[in-house]
C-alpha cells in the first residue's frame, strides 16, 4: 500500500491527494531525462545491424570504384589515339607529325601516335600518355614500355583491387 497524505491550500478551498511513494519521489527528483540501460542496449544492438548489413557493401564501393577509373583512364586514352589517327587523316595521311592542342604528336606510317627511341619527346608510354591526355600519367599508375622504331608498345597498369592494366600497340592503334 502507498502511503498519501492530504493538503489542504489555503484561501482556495481545494484539497491535494499527494504521492509518498519513496521510489516514485525519487525518480521525480532526478528527472525524466536520459536513458534506461535497456533503451541504450536496443539502440547499439541496432546500429551494430546495420553496420554488418552496410560495410560489406562500402568495402566493395572501393572496387567499384578502382574499376570505374581504370576503365575511365583506358577509354580516355583510347579516345585520345582514335583523335590522333583522325586529325593524321585529315592532314593528309603523309605526315610523320600532327598536332593536338598545340602539341607535336610522332605519327608512325599508318597514323597512329609511336613510342620511338628516335624521339626524346615521345620515348616513353609515360610521355606519349602526356601528350594524347594533355597531362601525366595518374599518381597511382605505372607504365612500361618497348620502344620500336616507328611503333612501340605501351602498357598502363593500376594496381590492386578493382585495377588492372592495358596495353597501347603503336603499329595497329589498338587499346585493349
């Protein structure tokens, strides 16, 4: 049984029935804010859910995303080459040079870009990358190459998850 008591007010005639539950006084005293232990408990079981659903799936946007500049960098590349063999048609197709935002390009004698010895400024897979794409090879890229005379190769490599690498042939202008 709870114990109550009975107040009177004064002047106003009206009578109070008040509470003298120890207990129900003591949670009063100490407000209504904050959290029971068991609400906390059900809030980090659920966030601990939704993290094992989630993570899984931010993990693999990584890949997702390595794969998608891989691809981006190859295709860029390969648009840059397809352009040098149409401005090399489109001057005539007897030209050893053509120019592409105003720089020299070393066509080969079926019109596409070379990796040559001969040519200091496009020797290397690095340097004919920098001219087709008007910029450097990106930080997280290799390349590597065999030079030829009038041709070459050139291969691009993005290491690790979601990378891959492709290879630029000078004699056919092919990007695989």
């Amino acid at each position: 049984m709870i114990p109550m008591t009975l107040e009177a007010h004064q002047g106003n005639g009206h009578l109070d029935l008040k509470n003298e539950d120890p207990m129900k006084n003591q949670a009063n005293a100490r407000g209504a804010s904050g959290f029971t232990l068991i609400e906390l408990v059900v809030v980090i079981a659920i966030l601990g859910l939704l993290a094992a659903i989630a993570l899984p799936k931010f993990v693999d946007l990584t890949s997702n995303a390595r794969t998608a500049a891989f691809n981006g960098v190859r295709g860029g590349f390969s648009s840059g080459i397809q352009l040098a063999h149409a401005q090399w048609l489109a001057d005539g197709t007897s030209s050893s040079t053509i120019s592409m935002s105003g720089v020299t390009v070393n066509m080969s004698s079926a019109g596409w870009p070379t990796i040559d010895n001969a040519n200091g400024t496009q020797n290397t897979a690095a340097e004919l990358y920098g001219l087709i794409m008007t910029g450097p090879v990106p930080s997280d890229w290799t390349s590597s190459e065999t030079a030829a005379a009038g041709a070459g190769t050139g291969t691009f490599t993005l290491a690790g998850t979601g990378g891959g690498n492709f290879t630029y042939d000078a004699a056919t202008g092919f990007v695989n």
